[in-house]
C-alpha cells in the first residue's frame, strides 16, 4: 500500500491538535495513519509534561 504524504501530513497536524476533520480532498487511509501517529506523539507529549511536573514538586 502507498501512503498519500500530503494526507498523511494534514492528518498528523490534526492528531497533533486532537481534532478529528478530515478534509474532503484526502486518500482515508493514509490520513487516518498520520492522525493516529500525531495523536499518539501529543499523548505522549501529555505523558512526558506530567511526569516533569512530578519530579518538580518532590
């Protein structure tokens, strides 16, 4: 399977954002794939923020 580099982008930036709006003009697969990345990497973010406001507070 080929992944659409520009679907897959905008769908990054939407994963990033947490916001779910696909564009009409986008191949589905390879946006869904860039969505879900970008939102595991803002999860992660999330993850990584709370654990460093822990270890300021002890």
């Amino acid at each position: 399977m080929k992944i659409d580099k520009k679907s897959w982008q905008e769908g990054y930036e939407e994963g990033l954002r947490k916001q779910e709006s696909q564009p009409e003009n986008t191949e589905v697969v390879s946006w869904y794939a860039g969505f879900l990345e970008g939102r595991a990497e803002a999860e992660m973010k999330i993850k990584t923020h709370k654990k460093q406001l822990r270890r300021k507070k002890s």
